[in-house]
C-alpha cells in the first residue's frame, strides 16, 4: 500500500477511542466462540487475559499506534497475535470487522446516551432547585419578542423542564434502536460457523440480535438517530443561551450570570461577556451539522459495507463531546445566575402586561370576547394617554368606556399580581397549578420535598 493510502484511509486517529468497546466485543465474542466449542476454554481464557492487558496498554498510552494498522479492531487484533501467535489469529472467527464496527459504535453510542440523559436529569434538577429560590418572582412572557403576559418565574423554568423531558424520552426511545446486537452478521451474509448470536448479545447487555446480516453491516440509523437527538438538545440549549445573553445585558436587567462562566474584554475593564452562553449557542451549529454530515455520508450508499461509513465517526463523536460539554457547562449557569428582582420588578408595570386579564374579566361579565377587546384597547389607550397604568384608572374611566363596567370588581385582576393570579387553566401560569407541577416534577426527579 502506498504510504499516501494508508494517511488517506487510517481511521486510527480517532477511532482509538473505541478500544474499550471493542475489547469487550471481542472479549464476549471470545467466550460464545468456546461455548460453541469453536475454540477451547483454554484458548478463549489466554485472549481474554491478554485483551484484558492490551486494554491496560492502551489506557496507559503504552500501545504506540501506527497508521499502517488502519484502525483500532487491526491495532487490538495486531497486539494480540504478537502475544499469543495462532491463538489469536483464532480470534476473528466468524465475525468481520463490518459487524465488529457496528457493535463497537452501538456499544459506545449507548454508553454515550446514558450520560446525556444524566446530564439532562441534572439540568433539569437544576431548573426545578430555581422554582423555589425564585418563588413568587414574576417575570413578562414574550410572544414576538414583545412583552405579552406576566408569568411567574417559576412557569418559565418549568417550560425548560419539559423541553428537557422531551429530550430525554428521546434519547430513552433512541436507545432502544441502538441497544440491538450487530455481532455475528459477519461481513454481509452470516456464518457457516455454529455461533450463538444470542449468547454473544447476552453478553454484551444488548437488548435483542439483529436479524438481517446485510442490514447489520450497511446500518447506521442509530447513530443518525442518536445525532438528531443531540441535535434537538442542542437546539433547546442554543435557544436558551440566547435568551439569557439578551436576559443579561443592560438593556434587560433580569439575570446576573456567575463571573465563573464569563470572560472579561481586554480592552474594556467595565465588561462582562457571556462567552459560555455565545459558544453554547455557536456549538449547536456544529451538532446540527453533524446531523447533515451523517445524513449526506448514508444518503446514497448501496447495500451492504461501504467504507464511506468510516466518516461516520468524527461527526458522530463531535456531537456526543459537544453536547456533553454545553449541558456539563449549563448546569453551573442555570443554578448559579441570580434573577435581578428589583429591576425586573420596577418595570413590569410598564407595557400593560395585565390588559389580557382585564380583557377576560369584562368577558367573564358576559361581554363577548370581539366587544371585550375592543373595550380593554379603549381602556389601554385611555390609560397610555393619562401615562397611567390600567390599575391606576378610576371607576368613572371603567364607566366611560362602557356604563355597565364596575371598576372595583374589574381591578382585582389588575397590576401583574393580579393577572397572575387570575389564571386558572391547566398548564397555566397560576400560582396554584405551578405549585402544583414543582411538586409533581419534585417527585419524577426524586427530589426531597421541605
Ligand atoms: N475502520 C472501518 C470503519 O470505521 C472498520 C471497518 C472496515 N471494514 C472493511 N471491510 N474495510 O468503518
């Protein structure tokens, strides 16, 4: 092989950390190979003690890696046969390395999903510690970006909470496709050897064996799969950074981050940049990427094995490493920010966040709602007019507008404590019904109630 080949096609590179995965591949290979009685115990138990040493080479980067091994199964195979000649060229019997790649990657694409689904756990544990810190805050809901309604500050973090749910019946789902057994597809069409695919996927904790030899090597659904789900965090992460740089700047005044996760300008002393939230929602553009990478690579590939599907593993780390590092970062930030009450507070009177609620009180006077819109916008303006707030109108302005209104009964859902607690549907921002889903998410995440 011409040496610029052997550059051009080793995977070494980056697929070394599979090593352990593909250790303990071969390790469970090993041992339904001699169950069969393919080979004898005493040779499965010499390569399962010397795996077990490659493996401790490896981890102490004492196995030099060179790109004429190609990749990491060569590398470990290589090792292998060095120490113990024939009997470790027994080792890929019945397997190839398309079926030992699959199961290498599924194997660390599950152990990759669990720790996303601990962070995720942890951020929304996170969330729901805020609820209480921040009870009683109330903050302005935005719908295009404009102030809507006053909300508690508790409903917004509960909205997190359940994007991050979401996420996490996914990865849940996503793990169920991945948690499938590859090894012993061989390289397109099975074995004439007697193995036991259902020993060696016992083995290995897998769910269930793969039924289709040509559709085990040439599969990489799961880790497109598995992307998108990163990709769908991602997303959920990016929007939320966004809101909390617009949330932290002067012009806002709602959220001090901690200084921990900010940088300072070299030449303006007086700044505090939210770089984790800026790269946060810049990372997401490299985990949406990898999602189309993975997409392109499978988009026009013949059955079975082809060796375009070695491009699947940088995307595929990239997006697992990065998202793991955007949630391990936004734990910190979510528990650490202190929402800023005062100035949050002083303008909340500001953009009559309560108008909806007054529209609904002169509904629930059996005004319709077209007729109660158009007299709460006359009851805006009024009260723009006079630079007043509308719990700052008095009852011969309620009258004005329409002689039946009382404005006493009309005030009460006025101010934003008022509004907010006028709100009585299910899923609303009312006081009780959030306090009703803290304790219900206290209990899914198990955490101790006070
Ligand atoms: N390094 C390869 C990959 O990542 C392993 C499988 C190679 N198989 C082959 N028939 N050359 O896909």
């Amino acid at each position: 092989m011409d040496q610029s080949l052997a550059k051009f096609s080793e995977s070494i590179s980056f697929d070394h950390r599979l090593y352990r995965h593909d250790i303990r591949g071969s390790i469970a290979h090993a041992r339904m190979l001699a169950q069969q009685g393919i080979l004898t115990q005493d040779e499965c138990g010499q390569i399962e003690a010397e795996l077990i040493r490659i493996q401790g080479l490896i981890d102490r980067k004492e196995l030099p890696f060179k790109i004429e091994l190609e990749d990491i199964h060569m590398h470990i195979e290589q090792a292998l046969i060095d120490a113990l000649g024939d009997v470790g060229r027994k080792l890929h019997t019945a397997r190839s390395r398309n079926d030992q790649i699959a199961t290498d990657l599924r194997l660390w694409v599950r152990e990759g999903l669990d720790t996303v689904d601990r962070l995720l756990e942890e951020l929304q544990r996170a969330y729901l510690s805020r609820c209480e810190q921040d009870a009683g805050v109330i903050l302005p809901a935005y719908t295009h970006m404009q102030r809507a309604q006053p909300v508690l500050a508790a409903h917004y973090w509960l909205a997190y909470i359940e994007k991050l749910n979401r996420d996490r019946l996914r990865v849940a789902d996503c793990r169920r496709r991945v948690n499938i057994c590859p090894l012993g597809g061989a390289a397109v069409a099975g074995t004439s050897m007697p193995i036991d695919r259902h020993l060696t996927a016992e083995l290995l904790g897998f769910e269930s064996v793969a039924t289709n030899s040509i559709d085990i090597s040439s599969d990489r659904d799961f880790a497109v799969e598995s992307v998108f789900v990163l990709s769908m965090i991602a997303t959920h992460l990016s929007g939320w950074a966004e809101e909390w740089i617009l949330w932290s700047t002067t012009e806002f005044g709602f959220i001090k981050l901690p200084q921990a996760f900010c940088t300072g300008s070299s030449i303006m002393p007086q700044k505090v940049n939210p770089d984790t939230l800026e790269l946060t929602r810049g990372k997401s553009a490299r985990v949406i990427g990898s999602l189309q990478t993975l997409l392109v690579l499978l988009k026009g590939l013949p059955l079975a094995y082809n060796r375009d599907l070695q491009e699947d593993k940088p995307p595929l780390f990239d997006a697992f490493d990065t998202v793991m590092a955007c949630l391990e970062l936004a734990v910190p930030i979510v528990r650490g920010s202190v929402l800023q009450v005062e100035s949050i507070s002083k303008r909340l009177d500001q953009g009559y966040l309560d108008a909806t609620a007054l529209m609904e009180a002169i509904m629930m006077q059996g005004v319709p709602q077209r007729t109660a819109h158009h007299k709460d916008g006359a009851l805006v303006a009024m009260a723009h007019e006079q630079n007043n707030t509308l719990s700052q109108l008095i009852d011969d302005d309620f009258r004005k507008v329409d002689s039946g209104f009382d404005g006493a009964i009309l005030r009460e859902s006025l101010g934003v404590d008022g509004a907010v607690a006028s709100y009585r549907s299910y899923g609303s921002s009312g006081p009780d019904f959030v306090t009703d889903q803290i304790a219900s998410w206290k209990k899914k995440l198990q955490v101790e109630s006070d």
